[in-house]
C-alpha cells in the first residue's frame, strides 16, 4: 500500500500547462505551505490515518470551495483512477459523492464553469467515476449511493457538450453491466435508452458539424481541443484523436444499449426501422477496431424472438449481415450468427431465405473462422433442412429451388460418391483436372476469357472436394475472368468460395485481392477496405522477402479509407445543406430557377430526402491509446507510400500457372 501511496504521488499533476497536466512529478508545495486546505498537502501526509482523515475532509469541501487548483485536484484523480482503477482507498472515502457534486455544480453554476479552468472539472469528474467503476461491481455499487447516475443522466442530455457526453456514456455503460445495479438505472430506463439510441445515431454529425468541419482551429473550443490532444500536437492529431472519440462516444451509447437488449428490455424502442438501418452504417471502423458496435447489438438482437422479427422485416439490414458473412471483417462470424439465427426461427425463416441462400450458399465449404469449427456444416444443416422440409413444393427451376439443389448435389450425393473413391483414382482425376486447368490458362492468356471460365467450371465440376487447395485456385482464377467480364456478383461468389478453402480462411491473397476489387465495382466500400488490408497484410508477412506493396493496391486503400472515413457521411450532409442555402440565397436564382431546380434535379432531392455477448471497446489509455489507430495510420502510410513507389509487375490479376 505505501508503494502504491507512494506511486500517487508521484503521478499528481503540475500547473504549468494550459491544460491541468498529468507530468509524473509532485505539484510543488513546500513544506512550510500555509494554506488551510491543500489536497496535494494532503497527499504528502506520513501519517496514513491523518492522511485519511484529510482526504475525507478534501472531497467534502472540494465542491464547496472557491479555489483555481480543483482542476489540477481532478486531473490528478483522474491520472490515478486510470492507473488504479482497482485500488479501494479513494472510493471508499467519498470520491463519488465529490464527483457527483463538481458534476452538479459545473451544470448548474454556469458562471462558475467559465471561472478558472473549470470548464475541465465535470469532464474529469465523470471519467473518474467510469474507471472507478469498470472493473469492480463493489465500486459501482457505492456509486450507485453516493448518486452519481442523475447527474451523468444530466450530461447524457446534452447540458455541456459531446465531450462529457462521452465519459457520461461510458460511466453509465459501467454501471449498467452490473446484475447488482442495473435496476438503479432501469427506474430510469425509458429515457436513458432513448437518449443513447439518440447519441449513436446523430453523434457523428454533432461533432462533425461542431468541431471537425471546422477547419479553422482557433474558432474550435479551446477546452476541447486541449483534452483531445493534452495541450500537445497540431491540427491533424487534434481531428485524428477526435475521430477517436467520438467513435468512442457511438460504441459506448451502443454497449449501453447492448446492456437493455440483453435483458430484453425496451426492445419496442430499440427495434424501431430506422433506428435499426442506422445500425448498419456503425461499424466501429479501423479506430475502434475492437468494438462490433452496429453488428454487435444486431446479434444480441436476433436472440430474442421479438428482435427476430424485427430484423428481418427489414431487407437493408439483412442485406448488411449478408455482405458482412462474406467479407474478412472481424466481425464476419457474427453477420453469419445472425442469419443463422434468422434461419432457425420458423416465423423469421421464410422471410430471410430467399435472400440468405444466395450469401450462404458461398461458405458452405468453410471450415473453421475463428473459435467457430465446422461453420460450413452447420450453414448446410440448416440450408438443406429448408430444402428437405419444401423438396416437393419448390420449382427446381427457379433460382432458389436450384441453388438448394447444387448445395444437396455437392454436399451430399458428390460426398457419397467419392467416399469410395481410391486414392489411384483420385490422383488421376488430380491430373486431368490439372490438365483441363492449363488449357484455361492458355484461353485466359489469349484473352479467350469466356471460355477460360467454362473450362474452369468444367474442371471444378469434375474435381473431388478433397482436393481443396486444387478447387480454391479454380475458384478464385474463375474470379478473375468474372472480374474482366464485368460481373461483379459472381466474382465476389467464387473468391468467397476460394477463400473458404484456403487454410487458414481469408488467406489466399489472390482472392482477397480480386473480391476488393468485386466490391469496389459494386461500391461496397467497407468490404473492399477489410479484403484490400488483408490482402495488403499478407504480402507483408509473405515468405517473398522482397515483394513490395502493389502500386495498386495502396490506391485502393487510399481510395476505400476516404469512402469509410467515419465523417464521410456527415461531410457529404453538411457540404449538400452548404450548397443548397447558397442556391437559395443567390439572387440570382429567380421563381423559374428555382423551380427548375426542384423538378430537374430530382435525384439530388431524393438523396437529400432520404438521408434525413456484451462485447465492448477497449478502456482509454492513459497516454492517449496510440493502439487504436495504428491500422488508420497503417493504411494511410500504406496508401502514401504505395501510391508514390514505382509500379511493381503483380500476377495478382491473372490466373495461377502452377499448384
């Protein structure tokens, strides 16, 4: 304990930065200090039981008292709860009645906040409070009585800014997570689901619209500047960490909502359609790469029967956890849980089939992805329970009578047959397979593309599905073909199926690369990014010491991370609102003008018109959580260094002469 003591001090905070700083050194104070009230005196005492007792006494009178150092005071707390979020002594004499007092105060005393640097204090208060509370349900609990929910509930509404928002969010999170004291905040509940179903859906264009969007950076509040970046850093670490933040603020508003749906609770508010569209567009991106944000309360959703039934009413929603099934998002097994779970619920079933059919149809061979073994067995099961259960009903011409009937072909009768085949007979239907394979080549490379492919289909016909690394190649070179034959839908079905063969799965680099490119003509961004960064990862990690980032590639990224920018959308908002109040004010523009404006153009009104388990984030890291961006900043150096190499000769675009 007293190396501990000792440690705090050392980490308590200095006054000479704009910003109260978190310096590891002792605030100054002499020995012979004569002030009647002095926290860091305090902290100095020897003496543990005195030491106590004052410390006691401080978090009384900090709320009371007139005094500039009370920054400096929650600055220090903060510095310590985040390294010692565990340790007992400080919420055990009265932290969080002091932080719910300074929070009460800066909301109610507004001349008061504007005095000093107290702007700071209610920030810091609510921090304090949610690491407190992240690990330990003893110190939620006292929280919980010391009356820290009502005035976190008040900068959850908005009394200060999106900032305090953030910590309120994160504190509230905490708090909700706990058996013991969720039903503290369930008395509460209506508001506080509707305020966070709020905070995710609108908090990107907040903060675009008041921090980020403003370009010139002395018009921004100087106080929230100076917490994104600790008083260090220029214009492009202040934008990159409030990115961070408010990725932050979206991912705990979800993880609080995560807590409710849980538990089955408010599922009336949170299953409302647009809200759940709006799901689908927060996807954590490369900052909070450790959040499953959108997808995450999707899945805990689709466990209840009334979350069922709402999302799959909904085609966009599916058609988002469809594209993600086939994708190298890490969150791709939860898009896969989620239609699963569709599928397995005989009142949602019939609703999701005949579109799921079409996604799933391409992982029936998956093995293992991730913790998950035998995935493509189980999609089967369920695909060809559908199958046996409307054998008779179904035309087996239609597209989805004949898409049930090759999986029952291939995963049935085909795995009949070749259970007796020898291994004499397999070799010599690997090297006939090998040969039809060469004569695609050769079609490939005299620009033949159309019969290339049929004689690729043509070998994967009459391939065993033992020869799994044989069937991956055909599938991912009958990609390419697809891809120069302007067929986007089918080139991203075969590299799937190419990627399920590979070992492990979403490792073959050719067809990651081809399946990026297949989304990017469909303009599926996101999907094109994840496959682009792991196809750029392994060239990285590749045997090939000298190989080199494509050119190509590197412009894919650079091209996909301006496409999934977090602000993109709110960006595209504010930039067409700045547009058209510049046509509206141009006297220039009469009656007939405008009128033409509003009938000609009606793609533009539209688009205006129509864009009116618990996993969580990782905890903020006390120096500023470098981690959670470095595959931001790696794609972005990616993009720099790869677009302004040399071109390097790639086969990654034609067919596989070898293996």
């Amino acid at each position: 304990m007293d190396s501990m003591k000792k440690k705090k001090k050392e980490k308590t905070p200095t006054a000479t930065c704009s910003i109260p700083s978190t310096a590891n050194t002792m605030h100054n104070i002499s020995d012979t200090c004569m002030a009647s009230f002095c926290f860091f005196c305090t902290m100095k005492e020897p003496d543990s039981l005195q030491r106590r007792a004052g410390i006691v006494n401080c978090f009384k009178q900090i709320p009371l008292r007139e005094d500039h150092q009370h920054v400096l005071v929650l600055s220090g707390l903060w510095h310590i709860a985040m390294t010692h979020p565990d340790d007992p002594e400080f919420p055990s004499l009265g932290v969080f009645e002091c932080m719910a007092s300074l929070i009460n105060k800066g909301i109610n005393n507004r001349d008061w906040l504007q005095r000093d640097q107290n702007i700071y204090i209610p920030y810091y208060a609510a921090h304090v409070i949610g690491s407190y509370t992240m690990n330990k349900v003893e110190f939620a609990e006292k929280a919980v009585k010391a009356g820290v929910i009502p005035p976190l509930m008040e900068l959850l509404r908005g009394k200060l800014c999106w900032v305090e928002q953030r910590v309120a969010v994160r504190a509230l999170g905490h708090l909700a997570s706990y058996e013991r004291t969720f039903e503290a905040l369930a008395e509460h509940e209506q508001e506080l689901v509707r305020l966070a179903m709020k905070l995710a859906s609108t908090c990107l264009d907040v903060v675009y619209g008041n921090f980020i969007g403003i370009k010139d950076r002395n018009k921004r509040p100087k106080y929230q500047s100076n917490l994104l970046t600790r008083g260090v850093g220029g214009l492009e670490m202040e934008n990159c960490k409030a990115e961070e933040w408010t990725s932050q603020l979206q991912c705990w508003s979800l993880y609080f909502l995560n807590c409710f749906a849980y538990k089955e609770r408010s599922l009336n508010l949170i299953c409302r359609k647009e809200f759940l569209k709006d799901l689908c567009g927060m996807w954590g991106g490369l900052v909070n790469d450790t959040s499953p944000a959108g997808i995450g309360l999707l899945r805990i959703l689709c466990y209840s029967k009334y979350g069922r039934k709402n999302v799959a009413e909904s085609k966009e929603v599916i058609d988002n956890l469809c594209n993600l099934s086939r994708s190298s998002d890490d969150w791709q097994y939860m898009g896969i849980d989620c239609l699963l779970l569709l599928l397995k619920d005989p009142d949602t079933r019939y609703k999701v089939i005949e579109i799921a059919v079409f996604f799933l149809v391409d992982l029936v061979e998956l093995r293992d992805l991730g913790d998950r073994p035998n995935l493509g067995e189980t999609i089967t099961k369920e695909l060809l329970l559908y199958y046996k259960q409307n054998k008779l009903k179904h035309n087996k011409s239609s597209k989805l009578g004949k898409v049930l009937k090759d999986i029952w072909d291939l995963k049935v009768e085909r795995r009949k047959k070749e259970r007796v085949l020898s291994e004499e007979i397999l070799e010599e239907k690997r090297v006939l397979i090998c040969s039809i394979k060469q004569q695609a080549n050769q079609k490939f490379w005299l620009g033949e593309i159309e019969e290339a492919m049929r004689k690729y289909s043509e070998a994967l016909n009459l391939c065993p599905l033992r020869l799994r690394k044989e069937r991956m190649v055909l599938y991912s070179n009958r990609a390419q073909c697809q891809l120069l034959l302007k067929d986007p839908d089918s080139a991203i079905s075969d590299s799937t199926r190419a990627l399920c063969l590979s070992d492990p799965a979403n490792s073959h680099l050719r067809s990651l690369w081809r399946r990026s490119q297949a989304y990017d003509m469909k303009g599926l961004a996101k999907e094109s990014l994840m496959d682009c960064i792991m196809f750029i990862n392994g060239c990285i990690k590749s045997e090939a010491k000298r190989m080199k980032i494509p050119y190509y590639a590197a412009r894919m990224i650079s091209k996909q991370i301006d496409a999934t920018w977090l602000f993109s959308a709110a960006r595209s908002k504010m930039t067409r609102s700045c547009q058209v109040k510049e046509i509206l004010q141009d006297e220039s523009y009469g009656r007939e003008d405008q009128y033409e404006m509003s009938t000609g153009n009606d793609g533009m009104m539209r688009y205006m018109m129509d864009n009116k388990g618990l996993s969580t984030i990782k905890e903020e890291g006390l120096i500023g959580k470098e981690g959670s961006r470095r595959k931001l900043e790696k794609g972005r150096r990616i993009s720099k260094r790869g677009v302004m190499a040399a071109p390097s000769i790639s086969l990654i675009g034609l067919p596989h002469v070898k293996g």
